[in-house]
C-alpha cells in the first residue's frame, strides 16, 4: 500500500475528510450549514460550460487546499471564528473528493486529473 501514491492520495483526502467533520462536530457547528454548503464548490464545474481551460481553472480554483487554509488564516488573525465552519466545510468537500478519486483538472478533459496520472 505504501508504494502506491494513488491509495496514499485517497487515504489522505480520507484523512482531511474525517478530521474536518470531527472538528466541525466538537465545535458544535450546525450541520444544515454543512448539508447545505457541502456541495457548493461543485457549483464551479459550470466553468466548463465557457471551454475545458476555463472550466478546469474555476474548477481547480475552488478545489485546491490553498482557498479554505487561507480562509482559516483570515480567521485566526483576525479573531473571527464565523469563519471557520465555512473552511472546515470547504475542506471537508476536498478531503471528499480526493477520497472519491477526484482530483484538479487538467485543461484537457473534465476526467483529465491529477490523481489519474498518479
């Protein structure tokens, strides 16, 4: 298993998936804000209705670690923790679709992804 990154990847996005829950349960977030914002960042798949370069670049823009960790930067320094359901949300959703096998595009095919170059 250790030598086959592809799992590791699943595993991970399986890791960042539980960890994200735990948290949004131990601070007692409201979980109709997580069913109803855990799908949203698919909303950005409607790029693809532009061509497969916007699409996989608005995709990939709502679906990289570095948007909900920057969210959670904002909200550490500057002491507002209305912020934090929402990235934990939205690392939730990543951390779920890595597990799935869903990876960043590349500007090629909407199936074209990191994780099945792995």
């Amino acid at each position: 298993m250790f030598t086959r990154p592809r799992w590791l990847l699943h595993l991970e996005g399986a890791s960042l998936f539980v960890l994200t829950v735990a948290a949004y349960y131990a601070n007692e977030y409201h979980w109709w804000l997580f069913a109803g914002l855990f799908l949203l960042p698919d909303v950005f798949m409607l790029g693809y209705l532009i061509d497969v370069k916007w699409g996989s670049a608005i995709y990939n823009l709502a679906h990289t670690l570095a948007g909900p960790i920057v969210l959670l930067l904002v909200a550490v320094s500057r002491m507002n923790s209305t912020l934090f359901p929402y990235a934990l949300i939205w690392l939730a959703h990543i951390g779920f679709d890595r597990m799935l096998g869903f990876g960043l595009k590349y500007p090629t095919n909407f199936r074209d992804t990191h994780l099945r170059h792995v």
